[in-house]
C-alpha cells in the first residue's frame, strides 16, 4: 500500500458526565450544529444591522424578527432533514420500521431535506410576518455556510462519509476500513479520500468567501441574487465532491458498487449528485431573475 495518513486519535465526543444513573455525553457534530447555528444567526444580524447593504437601504427584518425566525428554522432543519433521509435514503426500511422515523438520535440526516425543510419553514415566516422571501433568502444563504463547513469537520472527526478508495498521498486510512473493502491484498489496510474535507472546504469556506465577497460589493441590493449563488455553489460543489465519496451503504449492492441512481448513456449520476441537479437550475434562475428585476428597475420609463 502507498504512503497514506492515519487517522487521528480523535473522538466523537467531546466530554461525557453521569447524573443519576444516566450517561449524557456531548458530540462534535452537535457541537457543529449549535455552533453553526448561532454564528449563523449573528451574521445575519451583522447583514441587517448595515442598511446601506440592502436595497432602498432596508434590511428585510429587524435583529428581533431574526430571534423568532431562528426558531423556525431550526425546526426546518430538525424536521426537513430527518424526512428527506427518510424519503431520499431508506424508504423501504422505515416503511416497515415507521415507529423509527422520530429517533433522530440513532443518527440519519439529510441535508437536502433539510434545505427543503428550512425553505417551507422561512416561506411561511415570511407570510405571516409580511417580510420580502428574497431578501431573507438572501440574509439566510449568508449564514449558511459556516454551518456546512462545522458539520463537515464534525463527519470528518465522528470518521463518516469518508470517500472511495485512494492512492493519493493525503488519503486518509479511517478506522475500521478493511482491505476487502478497497479490493487490496488481505491484511492491508484501506487508505480513502478524505471527502469530508473537500465538502468543508468547497460547500463550506469557499462559499462563505464568495457570498462575503458579494455582499461586501453590494450585491444584497439585487434580491435573490446571493441566494441563487448559494443554492448554484453548493450544489456544484456537492456534485464535484460525489465523484470522491463513498455512496451510502444503502445504495451499494453488488452489480452496483459505485452507488449510482441514475445511468444516462453509459454515465452514472449519484443519489447526491441527482439531488444537487434542480438547487443548480434553481439557483440559476434565481440569478436570472434577480439581475432582471433589478435592470429593470434601473431602466427610465421612457413613456413618461
């Protein structure tokens, strides 16, 4: 086997206390969540406390709106997530087994229907509250990022969605990967791709980069413009990372290693990359029309 990295000794949990009787541990990947989340929250108060960012100079909510809307979208996330792996990833076992779909703590999460989930939650926030949907798109895409890019790291630490097999000098061999596992010799190990870092650094710090970038250039007085950029960046970089990621088990079978949902002359698509397919012509258009209305806008009426 080529030179490859070992992987930390790192675990899963941060500290674990016991109280009455009981073990209660905390986790990195909740740690990311929390964390994501309330720095989520205060670049989005950081955006809407800067009127001059957005356009005719107001923001879509005041820092107040922002509390309530968090608590929407944390059940967006909680709830979108869980059924769209549900519905996405295992709907035949939790078919047979539907008294397991609410126990989110057995693990299962899908980001997608997470997405889903906080973008039903937000349309409604935003009618009840008669707040423009755009610009709080907008607000929200900019906070997004740093959530991704925690919860990736957290994969990366709890040893998860590791990717396929590798040669290259920066493969990872995670624990408990096989040799059989990676077609070598018996009693080698398995070095992989270490694609929860590529999705950290893609989905996570590139992406806050540019939609920094856009905002610092006045691009939140085009609204839906950095959302549009949002949903086009992660789904481009989802769709590049599926190519080093291992699939779901669930989606491995033996005429179909490589995990594919889709074959299309010959090529194969992914369960992730099919679902990436309509954020990237989402986003797209949402640019188109963002562009749009704001030429628009800027156009003298020449009837006048």
């Amino acid at each position: 086997m080529q030179a490859a990295i070992p992987f930390p000794d790192l675990s899963s949990e941060i500290f674990s206390i016991a109280l009455f009787g009981l073990e209660f541990a905390l986790r990195w990947y909740a740690l990311a969540y929390i964390a994501g989340i309330l720095i989520g929250w205060r670049l989005a108060v950081w955006a809407v406390k800067r009127a001059h960012l957005w356009a005719n100079d107001s923001p879509p909510m005041t820092p107040r709106q922002i509390e309530d809307l968090l608590t929407w979208v944390i059940l967006g996330i909680i709830l979108g997530g869980r059924l769209g792996f549900v519905l996405f990833y295992m709907p035949g076992y939790y078919l047979s087994n539907p008294l397991e779909i609410p126990m989110i703590w057995q693990g299962g999460m899908a980001f997608h229907g997470g997405l889903l989930g906080v973008i039903f939650a937000v349309w409604m926030f935003c009618a009840r509250n008669k707040v423009p949907l755009a610009s709080t798109a907008d607000m929200l895409a900019l906070a997004t990022p740093v959530g991704l890019l925690l919860g990736r790291i957290a994969n990366f630490i709890n040893a998860e969605l590791w990717g396929r097999p590798s040669d290259l000098p920066w493969a990872v061999i995670f624990p408990g990967q096989l040799a059989q596992d990676c077609g070598q010799p018996l009693g080698e190990l398995c070095a992989r791709h270490p694609s929860q870092l590529y999705e950290a650094t893609l989905e996570g710090l590139l992406l806050l980069i540019v939609l920094l970038v856009m905002v610092h250039r006045g691009w939140l007085k085009r609204p839906g413009a950095v959302a549009g950029t949002f949903f086009m960046g992660y789904g481009i970089g989802r769709f590049i990372v599926e190519f080093f990621r291992q699939p779901d088990a669930q989606f491995q079978t033996v005429g179909n290693p490589l995990g594919l949902a889709l074959h299309v002359n010959g090529y194969g698509l992914t369960m992730g990359q099919l679902l990436t397919l309509p954020m990237i012509a989402g986003g797209a258009l949402a640019i188109w029309v963002a562009l749009r209305r704001a030429r628009t806008a800027t156009t003298p009426d020449l009837a006048t």
